[in-house]
C-alpha cells in the first residue's frame, strides 16, 4: 500500500544535522505513527514519503525552509524581568513554555532578558534515514477529531493546514 493523504504510517527514523550528529531516533523503541497529509510531520519529510511503499528505506535531506524554517532576528526578543516570576533565577540557556512556543534565554543583563523564540533547529539541514514499517488505512477514529478542534491541547502544532494530532483547527 503506498503513503497518500489518510493513511496510517509507521516509520523507523534516525534525525541527523549536518555535522553527522543524531538530533533524534526511534531506534529501540516503537516506530513513529502519524496520520499522512494532515501536517503531523514537517513539510519537506512528508512530500518524499508521499507515494512510498511499505518496506522501503530511504535517506532524505529537507532543507531548513521545509523544515522549521529560516532563523529570524526578529524573533529575538528583549524582555523585562518582572516578567518572569520574582523569585526566579534567570540563566543563559535555559528554556520555558511561553504560551505553547519553547523559548531559550540567550543573554541575561540585569533586568533586561533576551530570548529566542525561534525553533531549536530553524535554519538547520536536516537528515533523515527512514525505514517504512508499515502503510495501513486509517481508522475512523484515527481519522477523527482527536484534540476537539485545538481545545484539547494541540498547542502550537495548530496551523492553517489542520491540528498537528489530526483535528481541524482552521477555526482556532
């Protein structure tokens, strides 16, 4: 059975940058499970799975811009401390949820804090060996709402093409 739109696919991945380093991996533990065509991956990874078959192993380079995009400067935001908690200890290099985007404290300045709100691997190559496990139709209920139209928690996986755990957040 090939990958089209609503299909269940089981994959083996191993991520790698481009200094050969593994950013992430399903080795030793259960293939990755998404719904295709409903934007549960990045871009450039799901246009090559498209019309695979199950069985087939592949290594894929997506390039930053149908990955997590281009780093943005503008996305490097100065911030006051009292906007942090008052006791908190503030740290180059730590992270924090800032309203469902991981943001990382890049430079601390007395009260002034800067963070980065772009995506850990924004502007980054990105390269993908993965093994097709498994090509299925989906079930009615993998094809269903799961997250109750971003309600139910998609955070910001929500986007103009659907809700990153199948749901349709166009409404959001």
């Amino acid at each position: 059975m090939k990958i089209e739109k609503n299909k269940m696919v089981l994959l083996h991945y191993t991520l790698k940058n481009s200094e050969n380093e593994i950013i992430d991996s399903s080795e030793g533990s259960e293939p990755l499970a998404y719904l295709h065509g409903n934007g549960m991956l990045i871009t450039g990874l799901e246009k090559v799975l498209e019309g695979k078959d199950q069985g087939e192993k592949l290594s894929v380079t997506v390039e930053p811009e149908e990955a997590y995009g281009l780093r943005s400067e503008e996305l490097l935001i100065e911030v006051d401390r009292k906007q942090f908690e008052e006791d908190s200890q503030i740290e180059v290099g730590m992270q924090f949820d800032a309203g469902g985007r991981i943001v990382e404290v890049k430079v601390v300045n007395g009260d002034k804090i800067t963070i980065d709100a772009n995506h850990p691997l924004a502007g980054e190559k990105l390269f993908f060996d993965v093994e097709i496990v498994e090509v299925r139709d989906a079930t009615p209920e993998e094809l269903s709402p799961s997250c109750g139209s971003c309600s139910g928690g998609c955070g910001d996986s929500c986007s103009s093409e659907g809700c990153g755990c199948g749901g349709d957040c166009r409404g959001c």
